[in-house]
C-alpha cells in the first residue's frame, strides 16, 4: 500500500496524468460537483497505475491524497 499526494485541475480541456517526483498532477475533464471530479480521478489513477486507487483525504480540495492498493 502506498500513498501518494495529487493535484487536480477540474474543467481541464483533456484527462491526463503527469507524475513529477512525489507530486502528481492530474487534469480531469469533469467539473468539481457532486464527487464527478473525484470518481474521474480515481478511475483515471486507477488506469494509469493498473491498481485499484482510492482517495484518504482532501475530497472538497485541489490537494488529495490518494492510496494505490496492492
């Protein structure tokens, strides 16, 4: 189990992953309203590490922490 700190930038023209050393900054299409950018954030953590993803804190922040399963 390792836990990682992400940066997400909602209303993103396109879905993308970018990890520079211990951050990783991930752009999302879906807006910041009722968890959409959150769901497309694990899913898309989820594709880009083949691990199943979950978010431990900063769910109504641009700064989360997120947990890769093993």
């Amino acid at each position: 189990m390792q836990a990682i700190q992400i940066v997400v930038k909602a209303k993103s023209g396109k879905s993308c992953v970018v990890v520079d050393g211990d951050v990783c900054r991930v752009s999302v299409k879906a807006a910041a309203e009722k968890g959409a950018a959150n769901l497309e954030v694990v899913k898309l953590l989820s594709k880009h590490f083949k691990k199943p993803v979950r978010i431990i804190s900063g769910f109504k922040s641009k700064k989360k922490l997120v947990q890769i399963m093993q």
